[in-house]
C-alpha cells in the first residue's frame, strides 16, 4: 500500500522559498525603483528621449532580476555553494546581456543614450547587490534533518 498523506516541506526547503520570497520582492522592489526614477529623471532631462532610456534601463533590471530568480530556482536543492557559482554565471550573462544591448541601442534616435546607459548600469549594480544581500542574509542550513 502506498502512504496517502500529503508530502510535508522539510525545514531546508522552507528556508530556501523564504529566501526565494524575499528575492522576488526585493527584486519588484528595485525594478520599480528603477524604472520610475530612470524614466521620471530622464523625462526632465530630455523629454520623450530620457523617458525612453529609463524605460530601457528598467526593462533590462526586470530581466536581470527575473534570471536571478530563475537560477535560484533551479537550484534550490542544489546547495549555497552551487547557488553562488550558478549566481556567478548569470553575471557573465547579464554582462553579455548589457553589452549586446549598449552595442544595439548606441545609435537609436528614440532614447537618451547618456540616461539609458546610466540607469542600465544602476539596475546591473542593484541587481547584484540584492543577489549579493539576499544570499549572503539567507539562512539555509547545510544538513536537512528530515531529509529521506
């Protein structure tokens, strides 16, 4: 016979979603912050063109925080360690993901390349401060106790 009774959580796979929580919010938290401040700076700086490049700048911080999100999902039973390093890749990949985009949008009419430039680079230091915050202040523990 089998056992019916639904499968409870283990104390290690709560502490990974309460991390992954807190990342999702912290993230909504700085792509909005971006993306309102990147567009309201920008409009007064040069009109149409700044709010442009702020919406750039804060669609690109989406994109950042969505693939943190995406690597600590994948790995939630992976460990901190393999975490960190996937963390670390995704890095380089969000380089990559900046240098394509600077290289694509260097000549656009439509955007302020001086404001879209300044807030991507704002939304790829704050993503990886808040990586950095939420690994670092996530309490995980190494053993799982009620592991089987």
């Amino acid at each position: 016979m089998t056992d019916e009774s639904p499968r409870q959580e283990t104390y290690v796979e709560a502490a990974w979603a309460r991390v992954w929580k807190t990342m999702l919010v912290r993230g909504v938290i700085l792509v909005v912050a971006v993306a309102v401040l990147g567009m309201g700076i920008g409009y007064l700086v040069s009109g149409t063109e700044g709010f442009n490049g702020g919406a750039v700048g804060g669609g690109l911080a989406a994109v950042f925080i969505i693939v943190t999100l995406v690597i600590m999902y994948a790995g939630r039973n992976m460990g901190l360690t393999a975490i960190a390093g996937f963390l670390g890749i995704g890095f380089l990949f969000k380089a990559f993901i900046f240098m394509i985009v600077i290289w694509r949008i260097k000549d656009a009419d439509w955007l302020d390349g001086n404001v879209a430039f300044l807030t991507i680079v704002v939304a790829v230091i704050g993503s990886s401060l808040v990586e950095a915050m939420t690994v670092v202040k996530g309490r995980v523990p190494y053993v799982d106790p009620d592991a089987k």
